[in-house]
C-alpha cells in the first residue's frame, strides 16, 4: 500500500469539509447561542435566506429550548416543529458541539419507507455471538428496509469483516465472511462514527450545500449527520452499486467494534424519529453484550485459578525460574498452543521447543523492550511487524516482560517470549485489498477498489493469530510469577 494514500485518507478533514447533504438543512450556534453558520438552502425549509438567520439567537429563531439538551458534546434532543410561517411540519434534531454550542438539523417531517417499528431487537441469551449478530441485522432491515444490512466488525488487526448479513432478494451477491482493508474507514471516519448515533447517505451522488458563516471561519461539523460525503466515499460506493447507506456504531467499552451498514441501490432516506429509534434499540443491544463480554470476562478469570494451579506446583518445586523452565515451558506451550518458550533473563537465554536465533532474538529485544512500554506484546508477522527481523522459521510471537524495561538488546530484565511457526492459510476479501493510486489532473489522488467480488490471498508469513483472552492469560502469569518469585 502506497504510503501517501494512506497519508492521504487520515489527512482529509471530513467534519471541516463546509457543505452538506441537500435532503436537509442546518444552523450552527456558539456557546451564546448565536447563529454562526447556515445552509444557503435554508429558505426552502424555513421559509427565509441565510442572511435573516445569521447573528440571531437560535433558542429565539426556532422557538426551542436549547437547555433540554444535555452539555456533554454529542447530547441530542429531537424536537417537532411547527414554525412560524412554515406550512410544512418539520423534524429538527438538536446536538451539543464541541465547543459547548450546538447544531441544529432541519429535515422534513416525511412518513418513512421503513418496516415495522414496534419490533425489538433480540437480547443477547446465547453464546453464539455470530447467531445473535444475524437475528439484530434480520431485525434491523425489517425496521429500515434497506436491501442489505450487515455486521461490519472491526478486528483486533484494524481490518473489517462481515459476520452476519441479511440481504433482500434483489441485492446482488453476499459480502458474508469477507475481510476489508482498515484504510476502507480509515481512523478520522472511525472517530466521527463514535461521536455520533448514525451517518445517514440517502444519495451518494447528490450535489452537496454550501455552508455560509458570519466569517470565514470554516463551521465543525463533527456532529452534524447533514456532512457532506467525502469524494473518495462517493466512489467507492458507487463501485460497490451503492446509492443510499446509513451505519450504526457498535460501542462496547468506550471503543467502537463495529458497525451496523445498510445499503441500498436507489436514494432512501429514513425520518429522525425512526433512526432515534433504532439507534436506541442498538444501544440497548451494545449495553447487553457489554454484559455479557464482561461474565464471560469473570468466568474466565475465574477459571485462571485451576488453570495455574499446575504452574504454581512447578514452582514451588524448584529453586528459580531457570531450573523450573523445562516443566514450566512445556506447560506455556500446551496452554498457548505454542512451538517454543523462551526464557531470557538480560544476557542468558534458556528455553523448549522452537526458539529464536541469536540475531532473531536480538531483534525482537530492541522491539519489545525499547519501542514498546506494553508489559505483553504480541506479533502475528515478525518480518513485517519487527525492524531488521531475520529469516526464520519463527512467524510470530507473544512476549512478558518482568522487572526494569531496558534499553537494547539482552538488557531487558526477565521476558518470556512464546513463539508460533508460520500458519499458512487464506484470507476471503472484499476485493483486491490494494486500492490503487492514480493522478488527477497532474495532483496525487487515490482510487477505491473498482471491484468487490471475493479475492482470495494466500497468506504467508504469519502465524494463528494471538487473541486477547491469550494476552490476559499472560498478564495473569506476571502476576502468578510476581507472587511466588518475589520480583
């Protein structure tokens, strides 16, 4: 992958872009509660042009109590409203900025295509995850009517991939098991889903609003769903057969881990008070599996206890570390389903099964105890994932570190290294995952995939993948060592 097209993707300003989607409009107050910016569409919904909204007060202008909002940036209130000399009724949806202002959306009150509404979604009761997954998207289309509706999950590795789709009889083809690149929502778009309840596109390929301001000051549109699409969003929708999507973040723990998609291939668009709705019943869903993740989480450290009994016998049979180390790393062996165990204490180095070479070794130190502060690290692809890494049949690796961090090689304290040999196995895209790089007009520009049929990589070089269930496993041995070596 061409450096500069990621460069490219995690420069471009999406919230300071200065235009919005035309099915709506939109005004913008400071913290006073004064109108800064408007859409120059705004006469068509309020029945004045911007230069009559610009300076006023907006609690005054609409007729809105602006303190029902709370005061945490992103709070939102929808409010519906009959203005004064507007004949049409409107929806309007009030959130708090940033900057302590607000940003008021004005769509149409319109009767939405959507499914039923009274429908909910499905409780987490089973420990099939990807079952659950599958029952919200079934659900989640009956409510909007978008042909295809998906689980987009986020991977540890920063990649998506699809784990439950469901798809009306008319939506070409089946993205179910496919894996996308994490350049396809690069980490600005991921920060902007976070803020907000939903990004609803009814057409991509509508010509966008300008914005105008009491200055040239470009207006944060960080939690306005009105934002114009980014160009390179434009195509790369185009390119999958897309004209209208809406996408739903999936919160657990503070961290978005997934998104709820929905595609259409003709211009859809939903009222406020249905994706308030639905977005509040994911919510709820996020809330259960944050439950669940968190007994499943209990149970396991529960479990940890049996689990290093075994270890704490061995231990308590020797004199140290290094003379329990052949028991002990055959032990982490069978637990991490590893091919060594490496025991290095500064300069000695003693271990079972498939261990590091001198200069391997040497190179993985100068990683783990000089770049990284982390007490566990783990590496899938060495000789991509590690400086100067050697040839070796050693792919990956997961690494602890006990006592002082150091800096260079061998002087590290106590590390413990498990190392995996390469896993050679395939990987299903959602087409060739190298976007390619063209020149617009002389200027660099980037392109996304043109096709989306499954591609298939062999991939080589890597090992079976460590989990985060194996780091806290290595995070409870520290703590097991720590107690009965007296560090």
């Amino acid at each position: 992958m061409d450096k500069r097209f990621l460069d490219q993707c995690e420069k471009e300003q999406l919230h300071l872009s200065g235009k919005i989607l035309p099915h709506g409009t939109v005004l913008i107050a400071d913290a006073a509660g004064k109108i800064t910016h408007v859409g120059v569409n705004i006469a068509e919904f309020l029945g004045h042009p911007a230069e009559r909204w610009l300076g006023r007060v907006a609690a005054e202008a609409l007729g809105v109590t602006l303190l029902e909002v709370g005061g945490q940036p992103g709070a939102t209130k929808l409010f519906p409203a009959a203005l004064e000399g507007v004949q049409d009724r409107l929806d309007l949806m009030v959130c708090r900025a940033e900057n302590g202002g607000v940003v008021l959306t004005v769509l149409p009150d319109r009767r939405d295509p959507g499914g039923p509404t009274t429908g909910a979604v499905p409780p987490p009761n089973s420990d099939d995850t990807d079952a659950l997954h599958q029952r919200m998207v079934q659900e989640v289309a009956e409510q909007t009517g978008f042909q295809r509706v998906m689980f987009y999950r986020f991977r540890e590795d920063g990649d998506g991939e699809v784990v439950a789709e469901a798809r009306s009889s008319d939506a070409y083809g089946s993205y179910l098991g496919l894996r996308f690149p994490a350049t396809d929502i690069p980490l600005i778009a991921r920060n902007l889903y976070i803020r907000n309840g939903w990004r609803m596109i009814p057409d991509a390929s509508a010509t966008p609003i300008d914005l105008v301001g009491l200055d040239e000051s470009a207006a944060d549109l960080t939690h306005c769903d009105l934002r114009s699409v980014s160009p390179v969003h434009q195509v790369y929708l185009a390119n999958m057969g897309v004209r209208s999507s809406l996408s739903f973040p999936i919160m657990l723990g503070g961290n978005l881990v997934a998104l709820i998609a929905c595609h259409h291939t003709e211009a859809r668009t939903l009222s406020l008070p249905r994706l308030e709705q639905v977005s509040q019943k994911l919510r709820a869903y996020c809330l259960s599996l944050a439950s669940k993740q968190t007994q499943r989480r209990m149970n396991l450290l529960d479990g940890l206890t049996h689990r290093f009994s075994e270890t704490r016998m061995i231990l308590r049979g020797h004199d140290d570390l290094f003379s329990a180390w052949p028991e002990m790393g055959q032990w982490l062996m069978r637990e991490f389903q590893a091919a060594g165990a490496a025991l290095c204490f500064d300069d000695q180095v003693t271990g079972v099964g498939t261990l590091f070479e001198p200069e391997a070794l040497q190179a993985v130190d100068a990683k783990f105890c000089t770049d990284q502060s982390d007490l566990v690290w783990s590496a899938d692809s060495l000789h991509r994932q590690v400086p100067a890494f050697p040839p070796s049949e050693i792919a990956g690796v997961m690494g602890l570190r006990i006592g002082r961090p150091g800096g260079g090689s061998g002087a590290g304290g106590i590390r413990i290294y498990l190392t995996r040999s390469e896993h050679i196995h395939e990987v299903a895209w959602g087409g060739n995952p190298d976007k390619p790089v063209e020149f617009h007009d002389g200027a660099f520009g980037i392109a996304p995939r043109r096709s989306f049929e499954k591609w298939i990589e062999k991939r080589l070089g890597y090992c079976r993948a460590w989990n985060s269930e194996e780091r806290l496993l290595m995070l409870k041995l520290r703590e097991l060592l720590l107690q009965e070596l007296r560090f």
